[in-house]
C-alpha cells in the first residue's frame, strides 16, 4: 500500500477532525473556562511592554543550586509565581503544556480533545482502508 492509495482516509480524517475541533473551540466552547482575566489586566499589559517573545519564570531562578538562597525562597514565598509567554503582537498560539503549572482541568480536556481526534481518525482509517 503506498501513499497514494491513503489519499481518502487522510483527506477525510483531515476535514473531519478540522471540524470537531472547531466545534469544540467555537460551538462548545469547552476551553473557554480554561483562561482567567488577571484583576489588573492593564497594569500587566503595562509591565510587559517591550518584552521580547519568550518565556519567562518569575521570580527568575533557572540554577537549582540558588533554590537555597533566603532571598530566593523569600521571592517564592511572597509571590507570585508566574509562567510567562509572551507571543508575538497578533493573534497568539498558545502552547499546550502540563509543565507550565495549567490547572488540571485543563489538561484532561485537552487529553479528551486528543482522543476525540484518535478515535476519529483510527474509526475513519479503519471504515476507508
């Protein structure tokens, strides 16, 4: 079987998982809960103006070594602990990722969105070849 011969399945597969996923984003809105406003959504803009795309820890401590500090422990404790992307001006691509603290309900609706499009494709795969 070459690849020609699954240009159906991969088209199909394609179209319908483009679909549920639209679905699920703009029908559904099921991740929409998944985002919180920040209370000074304006004084935060303000902070971050001028910072490059890339993402930053605040407090900033990438050395485990310095985790023994007073005065990073102290940055800890006070808080806050952020996960910084900054993105592009534009429309944002926001990554997906349970390394960056996301709540958990969060990341199983992400994993069913995930087993919605498996199942979808291995049911299309397995009815068209």
């Amino acid at each position: 079987m070459s690849i020609l011969d699954l240009w159906l399945p991969i088209t199909v597969t394609t179209l319908v998982c483009f679909f549920m996923s639209s679905a699920i984003w703009v029908v559904f809105k099921w991740h929409n809960s998944d985002y919180r406003k920040t209370d000074r959504e304006d004084a935060v803009s303000t902070a971050l103006e001028g910072a490059k795309p890339g993402f930053y820890l605040l407090p900033y401590c990438v050395d485990y070594a310095d985790m023994a500090k007073p005065e990073v422990k102290q940055r800890f404790s006070d808080g806050p602990v952020a996960f910084i992307t900054v993105a592009p001006n534009g429309i944002a691509v926001i990554p997906e990722s349970i390394w960056f603290n996301r709540p958990w309900p969060m990341t199983v609706k992400n994993l069913l969105d995930a087993l919605i499009y498996g199942l979808l494709t291995g049911g299309i795969f397995g009815w068209l070849v």
